[in-house]
C-alpha cells in the first residue's frame, strides 16, 4: 500500500543527511511545484533560505569539518617557524662552592721578588696597562642572555611551508564539501516532508470521497436499487480511510518535528519549499565535464596532490646542508675574565648531515608513496563522478516518466471513480466495483506524490553533482 511510503518518511529524513550525493541529466520543462499544504498550528513555518541558515549554523558535522580547518591553519603556522627567526631570553643564578681569583697585583709583586733576587738589586715593573683582578669562578652569580637564531639556507622548511599551505587549501575545500552534503540532504529531507503533508491531503480526499460513498449508498438502499449491504460496506471503507487520514497526520507530525530538530529546534517546523527549477538540456560528456571542474571534493583532491608533490622536493632538499646566523648579548652581576660585565657574540653555522640513518631517504618513499595515492583517489573520484551523472541520468529520466505515468493513471482513475458512482445511483454497477474504482483513485494518488517526491530529489540530486550550491 502507498501510505507505507510515509511511514518511512521519519527514518528517510534522520538517514538524508548521510547520503552521498548522485547526479542526472535533466531536460528543461516547467518548474516542479510542491503540493500546497495546511501546516498543523503548532508547527513554527519559516522560508527554505532561514532553514539553509540554520542548518548551517547549527550542524555538528559541519562544525567538525570547519574545526579540521582551524587544525590546517595551525599546521601551516607551526612550518612557518622553522623559516623564521627564533629569540630566546634566559636567566640563571649560579652558587658555586667556592670562588676562585686570579689577583694580579700579588702575583706582580711576587714576580718583582724574584727578579730582585736575580738581578741583586731592587727592580719595579710597570703597572700602569696591567689588569685588575679577575674572578674565574664567582661564589654567586646572576646571568641573563638574549639569543637571536635566523634560518638563512634551510630550503626543505620552505617547500613544508607550501605543503602545509596546500593542507589548509584542501581544508577549505572540505567545507564546501560538507555545506554542499548538508544543504542537499536538508532539501531532501524537506521534500519528504513535503510528500508526507501529500499524503495527508490525499488521505483527507479518501475520507471525503468515502463519505460522499456512504451517502450515496444510503439513498440507493432507501430507493430500493441496491442492498442494505452496500450501506455497511461503504461504512467499513469509511472507517478505513478515517483511519488512514489519522495515521498520515501523526507521521506528519513527527516529520515536521524531524526537521526541527535536524535544524537545531525542539518544536516541529515547517518549510515553505519554492518550485524547482527544470535542468535545461545538456549532454552527458557536458555534464562529466562541468562536474569536474565545479565539484568541490576535485578540489580538495587538486590541493592534496600538490600538498604530496611539495612533500617529495622537501625530502629531496634534506640532503642539502643548512645555513644559521646566531647572535646572542649577555650580562652578569658578576665581570667575566674580560673585566666587562657585559659582551655579545656573532657565528655563522653551517650544518651538513651527511648520515642520519635513513631517515631521509625514509621521509622521500614516504612522500611519493603518499603522491601514489592521492593520484590514486583522484582517479577514483573522476571515475565516481562519470558513474554518478550516468546513474542520475537514468533516474531523472525514469522519475519524469514514472511522474508523467502518475499523473495520467490518476486523471483516469478520477474518471473510473465518477462514472462508476453515476452508474451505482443509477443502479447499473454495484457496490464492490465503486468501492473498487474508490481504492485505486487512492492508490493513483498516493502514487502520483510518491514520483513527485521521486523526481524532486533526481533534480536536487543533478544540482549537487553539478557542484552547484544551493
């Protein structure tokens, strides 16, 4: 029966959002409208753009994918430093167990002795450029140094840089991705909904039609051209539809309350959907073309491939040495062996691995095999691509035919429907043929929603495998 469609409507909507997105090929005809509805008065009714909003604001996955970005970010800063200058300040105190002198004026006065001594007569040597004092080993000593290192030559940092920059590329990309998945599975999930409050509307007509039925057989039972039975009978298919009605607006209800909690509300909510616009025509190589060069996930694929090839020159560039210019100023409570308190010191270092145990060449297979297979998954995604427009193309051709089959079966079964009720109050078809011809009006009804819903998702299907966002 059709009205098991609905019933799985509220699953449909929780699974929408993990669907993978296809693509068709479309052909330009009138927009599809969405059936007109009566939104139940506790549901809070707000247009597709405030939900687009709200879905963007307040998805979870979404959020993921936007932190992943800020993880990027961060990566591509901490390479950067290895290009820029580092200053370091340091502080210590020092407590030795004992202070060690060099005293110069003991040591020229004994020096004066001995000469005396050689030469028999008194000898005094020029003090006037002889230095103080100087402390070797102070008891207690307070130092600070200040440390400026500069990469001049390291050129393996710069092509890390540019990987990590990449990195950040195909991060940004990844949230397109993800808007573009979110926002789709939303309007699925909002056209589903739109086909549940279809079938409320096609359950009310049966009730409707039922009671007309119910009405009819009566005065055909009190005009004497058909039996008592005829009355219980439309009776019974009466109760049937009352109770079809009930059961499609409480899974209305709790689709309407699935999309509010999907955009981050505890009350049901209702979206005003506007016409979708029919694809104009356009060949399937087209189509597999523009795919490949709008769609978003190529993009992330492009970064990533040039992420891998930046990674191969920097394991190549690890073989060259590096170059390092070092400045550094220090100051002590305490005058080092110079008698200054003070001093600063320049080096250049240059530094060459000539054997580090492999890891370089490590790093080199591990850059080309990671190169292999990005190549690998962009070649997939190309091929995925192509197979999603053919596979959509076959379901937009099929969801227009079987919308076109819906429309024309449910024209003729409203036809069967009144003649054979103008033949039972004339007393030429019995009761079990109208409520026959009343069923399959039913079930062309409920049918022609289930294809509008069915090609509704094939056009929000073609959009998002064109790369296009909503």
């Amino acid at each position: 029966m059709k009205m098991r469609f609905v019933s799985k409507l509220a699953v449909s909507l929780v699974l929408a959002c993990q669907l993978c997105p296809q693509t068709v090929l479309a052909q330009a005809q009138t927009p599809l409208e969405p059936t007109p509805s009566s939104a139940a008065p506790t549901a809070q009714v707000i247009s597709l753009e405030e939900a687009l909003r709200r879905v963007d604001a307040q998805n979870q996955d979404l959020a993921q994918v936007r932190a992943r970005t800020e993880e990027a970010q961060g990566i591509a800063r901490q390479a950067l430093a290895a290009l820029l200058p580092v200053l370091v300040a340091t502080g210590a105190y020092t407590r030795n167990n004992e202070g060690a002198t060099i005293e110069f004026s003991r040591f020229l006065d004994t020096l004066e002795q001995g000469l005396s001594q050689i030469a028999q007569r008194p000898i005094t040597l020029d003090r006037s450029g002889a230095p103080a004092d100087r402390i070797i080993q102070p008891l207690d000593a307070l130092t600070v140094n200040g440390t400026l290192r500069l990469p001049l030559f390291a050129a393996n940092a710069y092509w890390d840089v540019l990987a990590a920059k990449e990195g950040v590329n195909a991060a940004n990309a990844s949230v397109s991705v993800a808007r573009q998945r979110t926002r789709s599975a939303l309007l699925r999930a909002l056209w589903l909904g739109s086909t549940a409050e279809a079938f409320v509307e096609v359950a009310q007509r049966g009730v409707n039609t039922s009671e007309q039925y119910v009405k009819t057989a009566e005065r055909a039972v009190g005009a004497g051209t058909s039996v008592p039975l005829a009355v219980l009978r439309a009776q019974t298919e009466l109760a049937r539809r009352q109770k079809e009605l009930s059961e499609a607006r409480n899974k209305l209800e709790a689709v309407r309350l699935s999309i509010g909690l999907l955009l981050g509300e505890q009350q049901p909510v209702q979206v005003q959907l506007p016409p979708l616009e029919m694809p104009g025509t356009l060949a399937e190589d087209a189509l597999i073309e523009e795919a490949l060069k709008a769609r978003a996930e190529v993009g992330v694929q492009e970064a990533m491939r040039r992420a891998a090839d930046h990674g191969i020159t920097s394991a190549w560039w690890r073989l060259a040495p590096t170059l390092t210019a070092t400045g550094s100023v220090f100051a002590s409570d305490t005058p080092f062996l110079t008698g200054d308190k003070t001093g600063w010191r320049a080096a250049l270092e240059l530094t060459w691995t000539l054997y580090d145990g492999g890891l370089r060449y490590g790093k080199l297979r591990q850059a080309r095999g990671n190169l292999a297979r990005v190549q690998a998954e962009k070649k997939g995604l190309e091929l995925q691509i192509s197979q999603e427009i053919r596979n959509a193309l076959r379901e937009f051709r099929l969801g227009q035919e079987q919308l076109t089959l819906s429309e024309r079966q449910r024209a003729l079964a409203q036809e069967a429907a009144r003649t054979a009720q103008s033949s039972f109050e004339g007393g030429v078809a019995s009761y079990t043929e109208v409520l026959d011809t009343l069923d399959r009006l039913y079930q062309a009804e409920a049918g022609e929603q289930e294809a509008r819903a069915r090609l509704a998702i094939a056009i929000i299907t073609l959009k998002t495998a064109r790369g296009q966002v909503w």
